[in-house]
C-alpha cells in the first residue's frame, strides 16, 4: 500500500491551501474529523480522495 493512498485537501474558495497524504485509511479519517474541526469554516471545503482509484471517500461540508 502506498504510503501516499489517501489525500486530504483543505481548500477556501477555489484554492487548496493544505494537503495530507496517508498510508492508512483509519489515519487519514482521522486527520479529516481533525481538520473540519480545526478549519472548517464557512467558504472551507475538507475532502478525502483515494487516489489508488481516484474516489472521493468524504467531503466537508456534506453536498448530498
């Protein structure tokens, strides 16, 4: 497994402004909860994107 598999964003407006790159998902879910608590703000967008097959796991705010 790639030590780089899962990709979290950070993004205000339409610009990131910080990323995270982890090996295991259950760490990666975890920053996530981490950073919409820390950063999400309105304008903010958190996403989680599996990049082995380019799938978005979750995104903050929700857009369902």
């Amino acid at each position: 497994m790639s030590p780089e598999r899962f990709h979290l964003t950070l993004a205000t407006g339409d610009r990131p402004t910080m990323h995270g790159w982890w090996g295991r998902e259950e760490t990666a879910r975890g920053k996530f909860d981490s950073w919409v608590g820390t950063w999400g703000t309105p304008g903010a967008r958190v996403s989680l994107v599996d990049e082995e097959n380019g799938s978005l796991l979750t995104a903050w705010p929700d857009e369902s």
